[in-house]
C-alpha cells in the first residue's frame, strides 16, 4: 500500500509539472505590468492560487470540499477581472480564462459538472471579447483553446480513475479469488480426511474386537487400515498440488471395497451415457460422502447405489437399510450441498419409510453436457 501511494505521489507531481509549464501563455500579461503594482499583485495571486488549486487534486491532498470549490469561485473571479479590467489594452489576459477552465475541470468531480464550467469559462472569454469590441480572429483561438484544454482535461481525469477503480477492482477480485481458492481447499480436505479418517476409525474398532478372537482377520484388518492411510495421504498430496485424477468410477471401486469388507451387500444400477466433466466430480464427493454415513450412523446390511444420466440431466442416488433413525445432517453433508449447489443441482437426504437413510444428487442437463 505504502509503495501504491508512492507511485501515485510521484505521477502527481509529474502532473503538477505539466500544468504548471503552461503558465507560460501568461508570460505578455506578466511583461504589460511591470508599472502597474494592483495588476502585478492580482497576476501573482491568481497564479499563486491556481497552483494550489491544481495541487489539491493532483497530489490527493485532504482539503474539504467547500475550499476546494470557494478557490475555484475565488479564481474565477479574479480571472474575469483581471481579464475585463487590463484585457482592452493587451491581447493576452483573456487567457487567464484558459486556466480558470483547466483548475476547474481538474477539480470538479461530476464531468456533468466539469462539462458546464468549462462551457462557462468559454462564455466568459467570448463576452470579455464582446465587451472590449475585440474581433473575432482575435477572441475566437482564446475560447477554442480554453474549450478544448477544458474537455481534454475532463477526458483525462475520468480515464484516470477509470484506471484506478480498475485496479482496484482487479485486487479485490485476486482478494476474492485467494478466498474462494481457500474454502475450497478446506472443503476438499475436509471431505477426503473426514471419510478416510472415519474408515479408519471403524477399522480399528474391528481391529480392537477381533485382537485375541480372530488375529488372522485383526491382522487383515490392520493391512486394510495402513492401505487406507497411505491412499488418504496420496489424495491428500494431489489436493495440495491440485493435481487429482480420482474419478467418479473410481470412487465406486472403493466404495464397494469399504462396504463389502463392513459385510454390507452393494448392488450397482447404473444407466445413460458416462458423466463427464464437473458431474463426475461432484458425484465423486456424493458417493464418498454417503459411504461415510453408512459406516458412521448406520448398521446397514444393505446399500442401494443408482446412477441416471439422460436428456434432463443426471441423478445419483444412494440408500441403505439401516436402523440410523433420523440422523441431523452435519458439517460434511453441509458442505455436499453447497457443493451440489455451486454446479447448479440439488441434494435430498432423509429417512427412508423403512428404515435407512436416502441421499440424493441431481445436475442438471448443462453440467452434464
């Protein structure tokens, strides 16, 4: 941030510089005073509060409004007397009008604004000129001039901020992108941890139950636990790479594993033509997500798992036969449905009339495609 300020101080000053070699124009008006103290004096005061009044937007000083606008009118009109009182005699003070156009298209922030005081600074040469019976050749570059610095000025203001709400705009989409990047960081951690950790859990339930009955399958069981722990750190290092090939079909591989080593019976329908794309992910963290609430809330001997696909979209679909009564849905199942809904679907999860949970994804059509 220090450093942006930095940059914007040093184009202001740039920008000060610019403005201020353009007093150049008044060097004829400053040579026609020289015996005449009251123009001399009115001369160095309207150069003097000019420059301030370019400083104050140029280099973002804190003035308030009111003195920023009570200067611009101040300008004005010692401009316009300067210019009414000594313009008959010398051709060069109408262009203290130029400058009184230019502070004010630079100061003013509305460009509707902008736009009329600049048109009052052209009205303003144009009738000294009319009041001073100067011609037309003579009056006439003075008010194109002052219109046309006053226009470019209001052109170059507004692409100016346009450029910094633009980089603005782009930081906050970078701070915005870096958020959402890392919520979802969290909740795929949270979903691949959660279900592999709760696997292992039940795993060692077993493992504890069948040490001194059955140590051969306490021993099988073990083996199970280590292959589940080094398949969790894998994925948990292709999601930290963001790198991550596990598929929607491999997903139901390990499923039927996890389920058939629990002694529950998987029965597979699935029909339509293969997922592809973000449905195949998002069915992945479904299916998973339903696995682990078979083995947590449920002592199912039994888990349905349906896949349709077709013209209105795709449905996956999975029940069990457990005695779980009506467990609430937790954080895991919270974060499957903002997930679910993120891609557009929807996600139902309840009890089933007898007995056993239900969970239910759809997509529709356009994920699917």
């Amino acid at each position: 941030m220090t450093g942006d300020r930095n940059v914007q101080r040093r184009r202001g000053i740039a920008l000060l510089v610019a403005h201020t070699a353009w007093l150049w124009f008044l060097l004829p008006a400053a040579a026609s005073v020289t015996h005449r103290p009251v123009a001399a004096t009115g001369l160095i005061a309207f150069v003097l509060l000019y420059i301030t009044l370019i400083a104050v937007p140029v280099l973002q000083l804190p003035v308030p409004s009111t003195a920023r606008y009570g200067g611009l009118a101040a300008l004005a009109l010692l401009g316009v007397g300067l210019a009414t009182a000594y313009g008959k005699g010398s051709g060069s003070w109408p262009t203290l009008l130029l400058f009184v156009c230019s502070a004010g298209a630079l100061g003013i922030a509305r460009p509707a604004a902008g736009f009329a005081w600049v048109g009052g600074c052209v009205a303003a040469v144009l009738a000294i000129g009319a009041l001073q019976s100067r011609p037309a050749s003579d009056i006439a570059p003075i008010a194109l001039i002052a219109g046309l610095a006053g226009a470019s000025t209001i052109a170059f203001v507004r692409f100016v901020r346009l450029v910094e709400e633009l980089r603005r705009t782009q930081k906050e989409l970078a701070r915005t992108v870096l958020e959402r990047e890392r919520l979802r960081f969290a909740q795929d951690l949270h979903d691949l941890l959660g279900h592999s950790l709760s696997l292992i859990v039940v795993k060692a339930e077993v493992v504890r139950r069948l040490a001194v009955a059955d140590p051969g399958r306490a021993s099988d069981e073990a083996a199970d636990i280590e292959r589940i722990g080094r398949t969790a750190l894998a994925e948990v290092r292709e999601a930290v790479t963001g790198y991550r090939e596990h598929s929607f079909a491999r997903e139901l591989d390990n499923a039927r594993t996890v389920l058939a080593g629990m002694g529950v019976e998987v029965t597979l329908q699935e029909s339509g033509p293969p997922l592809d794309g973000e449905a195949d992910d998002v069915f992945r963290w479904v299916l998973r997500e339903a696995v682990t609430n078979v083995m947590r809330h449920s002592a199912a001997t039994r888990c349905d798992i349906v896949v349709e696909a077709g013209i209105g979209g795709a449905t996956l679909t999975v029940r069990d036969n457990g005695t779980s009564g009506n467990p609430l849905p937790g954080n895991g199942l919270r974060g499957l449905a903002e997930r679910v809904e993120v891609a557009g679907g929807t996600l139902r999860f309840g009890s089933e009339a007898g007995g056993g949970i239900e969970l239910t994804a759809h997509l529709p059509a356009r994920v699917t495609a």
